[in-house]
C-alpha cells in the first residue's frame, strides 16, 4: 500500500501537491500522454498503486474515481509527429507541462503548490518540483497520475485500432511486443507509427504486452 509520505510534508507546509507522470514513453506506434492531478489534503482514493501493476478493469474503474474525488486533474497528448520532431523527452516534458499548466488553471492559478514527479529528470516548471524515482510507486498523486495518463492512452490506441486493424493496436497499445513488430515487417509502418522510433527496432528484444 502506498502511503502518502510525500504529500504529508507538503500538506503540513500548506500547499497543494500535484502529481506528474506519463505514459506510452517507450511504444513505437501513438502519442505519449501526460496527467497532472491534485486532491485535496488529507483526501485520497483508496488504493491507489502504479497503474502497470493494476489490470485494466482496475486502472479503468480507479480512473473513474479519480476524477471524482480530484480537486483538479488533466491529460495531454503529444502525437508521433511531434515525437519524431523534438524526440520523445522532449514531448514527453511538453506534455507534462501541458497538464500542469491546464489543472493550475483550473485551481485559479494559485502559487502554493508543488510539483512531484515520477522519474528522476524533469524540465523546469514556473512552480517548484521535486522528482522521485519510481514515484508511481511511492506518492500516491504521482499513482493517480500514471493512472490517468494510461488509460487516456490506452483508450486513444485502442480506438486507433478501428483505422490500422492491421497492427492489434487494442491488445498492445503500440508497444514493441512479438506481434507488433511482425506485423511492421509484413505492412511497414502506418500513419500513427513514430517513425524514429523504427529505426533499430528490428534487432531489439519485443516488450511484454503491459509495458508502460
């Protein structure tokens, strides 16, 4: 069970923490998608864990109730062209600053928040933030965030399948499982593939179904 450590110090201070993490950063085919998320103090979601150790009923039925009980959250969505553009550390820090900067909005723009952030690299934001590796797993607002930001993503793959049904986009979400990439070397690449991405891929090991 993840305890909120994190967000108790913050709380005592008076401020307002808001979670960051992403999605889809290591998938060959779709965006990468962001969420921000804050709650109230002292008000949390029970159970909240890193969305990768929940099965998708339980991350989809945790989203739900997410939303409910946060004070404010977002998700952004940074597309394989982008991605290939500025490549995906960059659009994945555009997308978390998108989020950020949509749920500072809602809270009315206030000042007495801090940033957590899973990972241990992060751009610099306007607000202070603090990055903690394996935050998913550790901050539950972070938790909440990976939640979000995968099935946001999963749920944009999944009705991307309808247009490519030739990839199994809705099993694997884009990621480089076995079946993905034979099926990149029986069509090639299709419109929503990141093209930089597809390089290498060939000679590289294929991911297990639910990597993140």
């Amino acid at each position: 069970m993840i305890t909120p450590f994190h967000e108790r110090e913050r709380w005592a201070k008076g401020l307002l923490v808001i979670g960051i993490d992403e999605a889809g950063r290591g998938a060959l085919a779709g965006p990468v998608a962001a969420a921000a998320v804050v709650f109230p103090p002292n008000v949390l979601p029970d159970g909240l864990n890193d969305s990768k150790k929940l099965s998708s009923k339980q991350r989809v039925a945790a989203a739900e109730v997410i939303r409910s009980m946060a004070l404010a959250w977002a998700v952004a969505l940074i597309h394989h062209d982008r991605i290939d553009e500025v490549n995906i550390l960059q659009a994945t820090y555009d997308a978390m600053h998108s989020a950020i900067d949509d749920v500072v909005a809602q809270l009315g723009h206030r000042s007495d928040i801090e940033l957590l952030v899973d990972g241990n690299r992060f751009r610099p934001h306007t607000l202070p933030s603090t990055t903690i590796v394996g935050g998913d797993g550790m901050s539950p607002s972070i938790a909440a965030a990976s939640i979000l930001a995968k099935t946001a993503r999963d749920l944009w793959m999944i009705e991307s399948d309808s247009a490519f049904p030739a990839y199994g986009f809705a099993v694997h979400k884009g990621y480089g499982t076995a079946i993905h990439r034979a099926a990149i070397r029986q069509y090639g690449p299709c419109a929503i593939h990141r093209q930089t991405f597809l390089r290498s891929f060939l000679g590289q090991p294929a991911l297990p179904l639910d990597h993140a």
